[in-house]
C-alpha cells in the first residue's frame, strides 16, 4: 500500500499542508527544526522515501528537461535517529542548501537510516546518484556505501578518512580543548561518560581519543573507573551516571559525549543531591539549543551544526559540476563555551 501525505501527517502529528511544505522543500514557510526532523522520522519509518526512490527511478524522473539526481541523506547510526538535537539540525541544513541550489542542482531527495528494515534492500535493488552520510558506523557499512553510491559526503564530527569528500568538525581536537580547559580548572580527575568503542564498535568515534590526548599531554593517569562507554541518549547517560554514584568513587570533573547524555547526566546528579558545579563540573558536547537554559547552564563545545548539512551540499554540488576525482576534506571551527556547569578547584 503507498504512503500518503496524510498518513506521514498522522504519524508525525502535524497538518497535511505541513508534511507537504517540509517534504517538497517549500522555502515560503520555514518549519521549525524539531517539525521537520519529525515529520522525516515519520516519513522513513513508513516507507515513503523507498518508495519515492523507486516511482522517480522506474519512470526516469527529469526536472526542466535533465535527469534529477537521487540523492539520499543516510543515518549510519544504530543508536540515534534524525529526531536527536544534533541530526535534526543538521538535516536542516542540508535541506536549506538543497532548496538555495534552486534549478542548479535538479534533484529528488530521499532519506532513509540503517535502522530502516529495508535499507539494504534499497541499496541493492536501486541506484543513489549521490549520497550524504551522517552518523557513525562499521568500516566494513562505510566501505559498501563507498563501493555503491558514486557521489558520497560524510558530513559529521568523526572523520572517516577513506578517500571521500568529507565536512567535518573535529571531536578529538574540541574534547581536547574541553580537558584542557578542566586541567586549567585544577581538575586532575575527569571522567568520560560517552562512546570508547569498547562496548559498541564503530569506526568513525574519535571522542574518546581527544579525552585521552589531553590526559596524556599533561602526564595525568587514566582511571577506570571514571569512564563509561554510553550510547549518546540522555536514559543512557541517566543509567551510567546513577552506576557511577552507586559505585561511591566520582571525578571531580565528567566529560559527556553529547549535550544529550550531560543533560541525564545532570538529572541524575540532582537526584542524588550533588551539586553541578559545587561537588562535579559538567562539559557536554554540540551545543544544542537547550545546553543554555539548563541549570546550571551546560559548558559545552559549540559545533556549526547547520553549516556541516549545507556544506556537505555545496561540496556535493562542486563535485558533480567539475567532474572531480580527488576528495575534499572541510573543517570548520568549534568553539568552548564557558558556562556555569563547571568551577574552579580552590
């Protein structure tokens, strides 16, 4: 049975005229973020993305007289989905771009996750023209896509590194920098609460590293027991954070994977009556929109979320127009921003 406008709205619990503005890229009424990464999650969940794949390949799909690009956005992730802060506005950012290239980059857009019972199937059984890879994954996933899609992007802040265009803000450098910041404190035991790779094993994580570079920049020792492989969700942050209590033996100072596992992190802490910053400092790691209006307000590192999903795009383009065979590597900045979640030891 096909998926229509109206079933997407059902799921996603917005209008109709909603679903159609978001997924036809009308740029006269700007959702806001957390509808549209809803209303995408809606529509991959129930299929109309394949679908669409399949109906605009089966007939030859043109835009103004050429043939319109497939061009997927992928999530790699097995843990996270595009309703989290981080992807959702970087989706947007993609999809901003997509709509500003206009009549320069004819396209039909599509979105689908690893997660999706029917992601394999879609790769084997159509052909992307283009794809922009989000998330983290196995080397072995990233390679199949490499191999498949002629026209790959990551865009994300865990590199890859395997010859393909890639926009990237640096996780190992910006948790680096948010250590170093503890050390200038006078913290000299810091934990880490986010993805080692020991537990679940992906490739492109480089979190953890950067928090061991600083360690060992400063000749400080690694504890054990401070450190806690988690998935990067706030009830994964919550559960590890009431294990760590419950062991009796806390840091001075944590570093979370993500403003999401800071703010389980944060509620657990409350919980148990110990005091951010009083008794622990607390570093997150995106600046989403909320890391600001926490108490206390969460220092964390600021990534340029949107401008990664509208440079992958650019990038993209850049490709398909000048013929290139070589990659692009793009950094951009981070940025610490010094909040009230941590102090300084006396």
């Amino acid at each position: 049975m096909s998926v229509r406008l109206k079933d997407i709205a059902k799921e996603a619990n917005v209008s109709i005229s909603t679903v159609s503005r978001i997924l036809n890229q009308d740029p006269s009424r700007k959702a806001n973020d957390q509808t549209i990464a809803r209303v995408f999650e809606a529509a991959e969940r129930l299929g109309y993305f394949s679908q669409k794949l399949a109906i605009a390949q089966s007939l030859g799909v043109k835009t103004n007289g050429q043939k319109a690009y497939s061009v997927a956005c992928i999530l790699m992730s097995e843990h996270e989905s595009y309703v989290s802060p981080f992807f959702s506005t970087l989706m947007t950012g993609i999809q901003q771009e997509i709509i500003n290239q206009g009549s320069r980059f004819p396209h039909n857009f599509f979105v689908t996750s690893i997660k999706d019972p029917g992601f394999m199937n879609v790769l084997e059984e159509t052909r992307l023209d283009c794809a922009i890879m989000l998330g983290r994954s196995t080397e072995e996933r990233i390679h199949y896509l490499r191999e498949r899609i002629p026209n790959l992007v990551y865009a994300g802040v865990n590199a890859v590194d395997i010859g393909i265009d890639e926009v990237v803000c640096d996780a190992r450098l910006a948790v680096t920098d948010a250590v170093n910041y503890l050390i200038e404190l006078g913290h000299t035991q810091i934990g880490f609460l986010g993805p080692t790779r020991k537990k679940y094993h992906v490739y492109n994580e480089h979190r953890f590293d950067g928090y061991r570079d600083a360690l060992n920049n400063h000749g400080l020792a690694i504890d054990e027991r401070f450190i806690v492989d988690t998935i990067l969700t706030a009830s994964d942050g919550y559960a590890n954070m009431c294990s760590l209590i419950k062991a009796g033996a806390l840091p001075t100072a944590l570093v979370c994977g993500n403003d999401t596992v800071a703010m389980g992190v944060m509620k657990a802490l409350d919980e148990h009556s110990i005091d951010v910053p009083g008794d622990i400092s607390v570093v997150g790691f995106d600046n989403i929109d909320t890391a600001s209006y926490l108490k206390p307000a969460l220092t964390t590192i600021d990534i340029p979320k949107k401008e990664l999903g509208r440079l992958a795009v650019k990038v993209l383009v850049d490709r398909l127009e000048s013929g290139r065979t070589y990659p692009l590597h793009v950094k951009l900045p981070f940025a610490l921003l010094k909040r009230e979640s941590c102090r300084r030891l006396t």
